[in-house]
C-alpha cells in the first residue's frame, strides 16, 4: 500500500539512512525494552517513550496510525528538519544517547506531548485534526520501533498521549501553531499559504486537483497559487529545497505578471482558460528551479548582482520562456559597474564639498 499520505519515515531517503546509524548505536538493553514493550501492550509502550501526565489513565491519546494519518490534513508542504529528528535520538536528552541522563541502557523519554489542533465545526463538534507540533517526534517514535525490530504493523497499534486544542477560525489556528511550536517557530510562508488555499478550497498536494480548483482563489493569490502547483513538480532529490523554491516561484509570477500588459494579459488567458499551459509552466519551473540554482551559486564569486536578484531574474525567464513570452531586459554587469562608478563619485564630491564648507 502507498504511504505518500501518511508521516511515514520511510519516504525520506534522510530519515532512512538515520535509521542505519541508529540501529547500529542502540543498545540491546533498550532494543529490548521497545520491542517487550510494543508486544505486551499497546499501552504500555508509551509508558516507556513518554513521561506520564496528570491522570494518564485518562489523558487523552491517538494511535501511532492516527498521528501518521494526520497528513492528510496537516496544511501543504510540511519540511522534515532531519537535525531534529537526529537530536531526539543523539542529543543531550535524547532516546538512545542521553549523556545528560545517568542510565545509558535506558530509553529516554519525551516529556512534552504532541499537540494536536482540531477545528469546531458549525455543530460545535471537532474534526480535521491537525499537527500544532510533534511531526519529528512521530516519526522519531516510527523508527525507534523500527530500530528495535518492532514490524510497521504493530508500530502503528501503539497508543501515544497528546495534548488537543481546539480552534474555530484561520487567526486561531495560526496562533496555536506559533504556540505550539514556540516562539521561536515561526510557519514558513509555504505553509501558511497553503493553509490559506486549503480553506479557500484549493487543493495542495495533487497538480490535477489544484488546476482544477483554480477558480477558488482571487487574483491577488495567484502567485501562491502558482507556487503551490510548481511544489508538486520539484524532483525528489531537490525537496530539501522546497521552501526557497515555494518563495522563488510565487516571486517570479508576480514579478512576471508586472512586467506589462502583454505578460499580463498573457497570463491571466493561461489561468482562465489555459490549464494544461499552466500546468506546463510550473512543471517546467519545478523541474528547472534546481539547475537555475546550481548555475547561479556557481555565478556568485564574479557576480555583481545579489543571489536573490539574479535567482528571481533568471525565474522570471524560465516564466517567459514557458509561456511563450519576450523576456525582459535585465542590467548587465557593466551597466551596474557603471552605475556603481557614478554613486561613487557623487558620494566623493559630496564629501569634499561638505569638507570645503567646514
């Protein structure tokens, strides 16, 4: 069975290779401890990965197959930080190497639950469940089980306590998500604006469905709009990259759309009545975004234009050339030099005029 829609570490080539080191670091007496744990019961297996919270017997919990389900309704294009995952296994509290902890053949524990925010609905019943946080410390747990030879199986049977807010509009769940996360986690414009075209009934993780439901949007969310569809085309060894792509591509559109009344004529006849052009168009930028950033990284030691100016211009131009449209003229280097040149010079005679009237 396909796993794309569920948390399932074994998507991540990262996350896989992870597992290889961690297998080969923990001990047997923790291995142990796991596996007796996830085959006894399936309650008593988050007694040994989680501090207990107040009246556990009836805090809340989900099943590890109901916080991997949670995908699919979790808002976009949600990042795997591997270092996180990493740190829940080798940092100073971590499960297997905890050089805070004094018993090195225990398993440590999670002390913070994940949080799981659910929408009220108009019958005033919760639905949608949703990650506020806890998607590394699920997949964490995912191959922790794995690691102490647990099948997927009975990984998925096991009970974990949660913590479950519940929040009724966008500025709610936004909040909860800050929250949740910390102050220091703030959501990436990639998933907030996926967030705000799946309320506007926009799909987020199928290029047919997204074109399909393209009219939901108003024109001033085109450019994520488009971000959103060209995610689906990134190529999987490029999806590290995904957020600075996200924010590449809705630039370029706007940016592209604003040249003039040609591009944007153009352009708003390929969104009303265009859809496999469209469609094109942002398969040819995921699928090109990579190379346009490898060219222009190599560019940077001779360059005189920023990074950011010359990755949007050259985006700009795959646009252009996708739908089919002149590109625009950018300065070339030797105009910038010269205009360098001249703001030099005027701030040089500036000085000496101010040093003449001291």
């Amino acid at each position: 069975m396909s796993t794309l829609k569920l948390y399932d570490y074994r998507e991540d080539d990262t996350l896989c290779k992870l597992l290889e080191r961690i297998k080969k670091e923990i001990r047997t007496q923790q291995k142990l401890a796991i596996y007796d744990a996830c085959l006894s019961s399936d309650s008593l297996f988050r007694s040994r990965v989680q501090c207990s919270p107040l009246n556990g017997d009836n805090h809340a919990y989900m099943t590890m197959q109901e916080l991997a389900e949670i995908r699919f309704n979790d808002p976009g294009h949600q990042q795997i930080d591997d270092k996180a995952v990493e740190k829940l296994f080798f940092g100073a509290y971590g499960f297997i190497k905890h050089s805070k902890m004094p018993d090195r053949d225990i398993i440590n524990k999670l002390v913070i639950p994940p949080r799981i925010i659910l929408f009220e609905n108009s019958q005033g019943n919760s639905e949608c469940p949703a990650n506020g946080s806890g998607r590394h410390r699920n997949y964490a747990l995912q191959m922790l089980c794995a690691a102490s030879g647990v099948s997927w199986e009975d990984t998925m049977k096991q009970k974990i306590w949660v913590d479950k807010t519940i929040v009724s509009n966008k500025s709610e769940f936004e909040m909860a998500m800050t929250v949740s996360n910390g102050a220091g986690r703030k959501q990436s414009r990639m998933e907030l604006t996926s967030y705000n075209l799946s309320t506007a009934g926009v799909s987020v993780d199928d290029a047919e469905q997204i074109i399909d439901t393209r009219f939901n949007v108003k024109k001033n969310q085109w450019p994520d709009f488009f971000a959103n569809l060209v995610m689906q085309y990134v190529p999987k060894h490029s999806e590290h990259y995904k957020k600075d792509f996200f924010n590449r591509s809705r630039t370029a559109w706007y940016k592209t759309y604003r040249l003039n009344d040609v591009n944007k004529n153009r352009l708003e006849d390929i969104y009303d009545n265009q859809p496999s052009v469209l469609q094109e168009i942002a398969k040819n930028i995921g699928e090109n975004l990579y190379m346009i950033y490898q060219l222009e990284h190599k560019n940077t030691p001779k360059a005189v234009k920023r990074l950011t100016t010359r990755l949007n211009e050259a985006t700009v131009d795959q646009i252009c050339i996708a739908a089919n449209l002149e590109k625009p003229v950018w300065e070339t280097k030797q105009e910038l030099i010269q205009k360098k040149l001249e703001l030099n010079y005027k701030e040089k005679d500036e000085l000496l005029i101010k040093q003449a009237e001291e």
